[in-house]
C-alpha cells in the first residue's frame, strides 16, 4: 500500500471516530436533560473588608474596632495594611466580641481586616477618626465594606466650599478596571477621565471630585468594574469662609429600588435634607414619608414629586425633624437611590458638624455595631419599623465577649422610630448587637455617635448593615450539548 493511501486510511478513520463520537455524546430525542438542584445557602467561612483611609486628616486619633455576634462560632479575624510598608498594631477576634485599636498609623494606612471559618458569616468593621481642629474638623465614621463590582453614593458636592474625594481599593491579586460616572441635579456630568481606571493588585486610586466634575451639587456617583472588585468610600469636607462645617464619609446606598428606607435623622437645631437619585431614562414620580417617634405622615407637598430621568434632588424636612428623630421612606414609581444628611447646627463661637445617612437593607439576624467613641460621648441607635412593629434585642458587648450591661428589649411600633441611649462606657472597647426578636418587622437601624470637642460638636451617623451570614452556593451540573456537533 501507497503511503498517500495509508494517509487517506487514517484520516478517514480520525473522521469517522470524531462523528462517531460526536454522535455518542448528542443528546438522543426522548432523554431528558439533567435537571440542577436548587441553589444551596452554606454558611459564609471566608471574608474580606477594606476600610477607610484617611490620610489628609491631620492630627486626628482613629480607631478601628472589629465586632462578632455570639451565633457566628469561631474563626479568626485579623487586621493588616493593604500597603505592607505601613505595618499596623496586631489586631485579632477569635470568638464574639469586640476588639478595638486606637493607633495614628491608622490614619495613613487603609485597613484591610480577613476573616476566616464560621466567624466571617457575621464579622463587622468600622472606623471612627476624631479631628479636633483644622479644615478636617469633625468625627469621620466610616464601615468597612467587602469588594464588590458595583457601589453608589449620593450627595458628593463640588461646589465653592465642598471638597469630594473618592478613594478605590483593590485588594485581590489581579487588576481591577473600573468606571466612574456622575449625575447631577441637571443630568449626567461629561467626565470621560473617570471611564476605564486600572487599579493594580494591592493599589489604591483618589479621585478628587472637584477636576472630574467642578462646580456641582448633590452628585449621584456610580461605579462600576469591568474586570475585577474594589472598595470603595466616598469622604466630604465642607467649609464656610474658612471655617470647617465638617467632614465623613458618605456612606454607600443600596442599588436603585423602587421603595427605600434611610434611617437615623435626628431631631435638634441644623438642617435635615432628604437627596434622592434618579439613574434611569424616564422621568420618576416619589412619595417621601417621615417615619417618626410621634407616628408616620407624608410632609405637606411631599405626596408627590416629579424628577426628571438622569438626574438627583434635594427635599428639605427640616421643620418636621425639628422636635423628633426619624427616618423616610421613599417610594417611587422607578427605580431611585436615597441618602440624606443632618447637621448639628449654627453654635455661638463654636463650630457646627454634620453626617450622611443612606438607604440600607432591614436587619436580618443578630447584627454588631460598632459604637466605640474616641473621647467620652453620646451614642445612639435609631430603629425604624415603617410597616408592621417588632422587638428588638439590644445586647452591649465588651472585649471576649462578655456582655457589659443587661440586654434590653425594645419595642418598635408599626409606623415609629425609636431611639435608644447607650449608657457611658468606661471601657474603650464595646459595641452593641441587634435583633430582632418578636415581631414581623422589617426594622432599619443607624448608629449615631456625638461628642462635644473644645469648638463645638462632633458627629457622625452610620446606617446600620447585617452582615453577609450566608453565601448562596449554586450546583454544577454536565451539559455535553454545550460542545455538541451538529
């Protein structure tokens, strides 16, 4: 035989294999398809949560506390420095508890904390930096946020006397790609240097709001990542004539819904302001109700708001939070975010502070907070019920664990906010646990903490976030037809 013929041969029998197998492989008419089981939700057992940095805020004195409820079980979290040139004071939880560090390293580091075993289901972080004077004047709050692909936040400002910086944090070990857009009170702002950003493995990216889009108010800022996760914190600074207003952290809003909840306003003197953040094309028509101590009502004008699509608004609520604390609820016939800010108020030869609220998810399970206070100060929790009314367990955590006052059950009813004083500690280290016990719910909650400092008061407000508790775990199953010949 030929070698052109042995040739012929073995391709003709290569191709005879290949068809063969192909058709061994096809699915026949009459055999069903493998069917997948439904999703399974096993117990988060891994964890990361970059937090805050905030470098810029001279003279400051930070602190970090880590926070575990009891259900959680064991593991181990740890706190480190995204950067490892800035070492950080060892940091660790092992069980539920508290932990707490109080180190000016802090200030310039961006704290990473990673939590392994059944621990990471419920593990919180959060910061707190006091500055007393100076253009960063004010109690800087800030949680700890696990990396995500998507982040927004609403209520930036650019504009004479307000300074923006949004910090991006990637702490896996690839390159994110991320894109930042911005809309404003007229519609979305032409910022074509925020599209496309790279942030290399363990790198950090500032970007100060007043080059991207100058001169603006009230900025819905979305962030988005095409390849990769990041953290992301979004700090204000105001100041008046060259007097500071304050300075925080906004914190992140929840993706657009259709009905959001922001608790934590206050009552006292100051303003309180609603914004709200229509992403979306159409025009969008909201309804603003006030869930308050005194009982829930719409403001007067409030029944019914027009916003135009692409665009964000401010609503002031100022005279009806004058004389009680509460928290809104905003619905709306598309989709919207919704923050809203408080402010201590004009002081006779003091200078005032103010604080960002966002729209957050209800509690679900027992939640930490973080309540640590630098100096001696005033700490609070507001719980919201806007629907059906509930118990809730306040349960005070010390250092290991140990429960430094009694718990305290608190009964929210339909349609009211109450506040609940924290009692002093002496301690350095507490914070507290919420849940709810008894009751249909759903309840929202925000921390507040305030001080007096030698100029006047302090302040910040932290909506409250359960942690992630479950991962949803979702069978493979073998699909040959997916490579099938046909």
């Amino acid at each position: 035989m030929t070698r052109p013929v042995v040739a012929f041969c073995l391709v003709a029998a290569a191709i005879a294999a290949l068809v063969g197998g192909a058709d061994a492989t096809r699915p026949h008419h009459g055999v069903e398809r493998q069917v997948a089981a439904a999703p399974e939700q096993v117990p988060v057992e891994s964890a990361s949560l970059v937090c805050p940095r905030t470098s810029g805020s001279s003279g400051g004195s930070n602190r970090l506390a880590l926070v575990a409820p009891a259900h959680v079980g064991t593991g181990v979290a740890q706190l480190r420095s995204r950067d490892p040139r800035t070492p950080l004071p060892r940091l660790a939880l092992d069980a539920a508890g508290t932990a707490s560090v109080v180190d000016s390293r802090l200030v310039a580091a961006e704290p990473v904390v990673t939590a392994t075993g059944t621990l990471a289901s419920g593990i919180v972080a959060d910061t707190v930096l006091r500055v007393d004077d100076g253009p960063s004047r004010g109690i800087l709050g800030g949680r700890c946020v696990a990396p995500a692909t998507e982040f927004w936040f609403l209520g930036a400002a650019t504009s004479v006397g307000r300074q923006s910086s949004l910090t991006l944090t990637n702490v896996d070990p690839l390159p994110a790609v991320v894109d930042v857009s911005f809309t404003a009170p007229k519609g979305p702002v032409n910022a074509p240097t925020s599209r496309g950003i790279t942030i290399g493995p363990g790198q950090a990216r500032t970007i100060h709001l007043e080059t991207v889009a100058p001169g603006e108010g009230y900025l819905l800022v979305h962030i988005s990542a095409r390849a990769g996760r990041v953290g992301a914190f979004l700090l204000q600074h105001v100041l008046y004539a060259n007097a500071p207003g304050g300075a925080d952290f906004i914190p992140p809003v929840i993706s657009p819904e259709l009905v959001s909840v922001v608790p934590g306003l206050p009552n006292g003197i100051g303003f309180r302001r609603v914004v709200i953040g229509n992403p979306g094309a159409d025009d969008a028509t909201v309804k603003l109700t006030l869930v308050t101590s005194d009982g829930s009502f719409v403001p007067a004008g409030l029944e019914s708001v027009s916003m135009a699509g692409h665009s964000t608004k401010m609503i002031d609520v100022t005279e009806p939070l004058a004389q009680q604390s509460g928290a809104v609820r905003v619905e709306s016939d598309q989709p919207v975010v919704v923050s809203a800010v408080a402010d201590t108020g004009p002081r006779l030869r003091n200078f005032g502070e103010f604080a960002w609220s966002a729209a957050v998810p209800p509690l679900e399970g027992p939640t930490p907070v973080g309540v640590t206070t630098i100096a001696r100060g005033r700490s609070t929790i507001f719980l919201s019920a806007p629907s059906a009314g509930g118990t809730v367990l306040v349960t005070t955590l010390g250092v290991g664990g140990a429960v430094i006052s009694p718990p305290r059950r608190i009964g929210v009813g339909a349609g009211r906010t109450v506040a609940v004083d924290l009692p002093p500690q002496t301690s350095a280290a507490f914070s507290v646990v919420l849940e709810l016990v008894q009751g249909a719910g759903p309840v929202y909650a925000a921390r507040e903490l305030l001080e007096l400092g030698a100029r006047g008061p302090l302040y910040t407000i932290e909506p409250v976030v359960s942690g992630r508790g479950l991962a949803v775990l979702r069978p493979v199953v073998a699909d040959l037809r997916v490579s099938q010949l046909d």
